[in-house]
C-alpha cells in the first residue's frame, strides 16, 4: 500500500506528543500536554480514514500501514 508522506507525517507528529506526555511529571503540564496529544490524534485518525475513505481501502489495514511507516520507516510503507 502506498501511503501518502502526509499521513506519516501527522502519525510521527502525534507519536512525538504521546512521548512528550509520557516525560512529564506535573499534573498541569501532563493535562495540557495530553489535551495536545488528543487534538493531534485527532487530526491523524482524521486523515486516515479520509484517506481510506476516497481510495477505497479498509481503514484499519491503512491504519496499520501509516503506523509501521511512521514509527518503522526502514521497512518501508507497503
């Protein structure tokens, strides 16, 4: 499956949020930070299933594949 940079793009984004979250100890700062994570989910999940929406593809499979690009890149998209 070819999948578009733009959506391993928002995957590694929201990735780098759940990390940063992971890291903080304040209650404030982890409420924040996890409302920022929820937001860029939010907008990768989105995309995913648009995408999988207008190429006809199963969401969950796509989902799959953005999520081993993104967090796998050395064994590729497809």
């Amino acid at each position: 499956m070819d999948i578009p940079d733009t959506l391993i793009d928002l995957q590694r984004a929201a990735d780098a949020d759940w990390a940063r979250l992971a890291e903080l100890t304040d209650n404030d700062e982890r409420e924040a930070q996890r409302f920022v994570w929820f937001e860029t989910g939010a907008r990768a999940q989105a995309a995913i299933t648009e995408w999988a929406r207008e190429h006809e593809k199963n969401r969950a499979k796509v989902e799959v594949a953005v999520k081993k690009a993104a967090r796998h890149p050395e064994t590729g998209s497809g």
